[in-house]
C-alpha cells in the first residue's frame, strides 16, 4: 500500500512555486539594492578620502571680497 502522505499534490505544487518566485523576485531587488547602495558608499567614502588629502597638501584658497555699492 502506498502511503498518502508522501504523494504529490499539484495544487501545494503550483502554489510552492508561485512563492518560490515571488520570493526569488523580492530577494533579487533585494540584493540589487544592497549592491546599489555598497557601491555609493564606496563612492562616496573615496570621494571624501580624496578630497581630504588634496585639501591637505593644498592651501586654503583667500576669500573672495565682495563687491560694495
């Protein structure tokens, strides 16, 4: 005697794999957006680490006057 437990259901299939997707599609944009904002950062940190040291080696330039009527 088969045991019934063990037998497919293609109703609990269909619905499994309907999740599955949504879910592979939430973690996907997910990921995505991690990388998007891991790779701002990065920008961003290098930006501000390269302005630093050229501010560093650089004079601070005079202060502009301005202009009176």
């Amino acid at each position: 005697m088969k045991n019934p437990w063990i037998k497919k259901n293609p109703l609990m299939s269909m619905w499994m794999s309907g999740a599955n997707a949504v879910v592979g599609a939430a973690r996907s944009r997910a990921t995505a957006e991690g990388k998007r904002q891991a790779a701002t950062m990065m920008t961003k940190g290098a930006k501000q680490v390269a302005s630093f040291w050229s501010g560093a080696l650089m004079a601070a330039p005079p202060p502009k006057k301005r202009k009176r009527r």
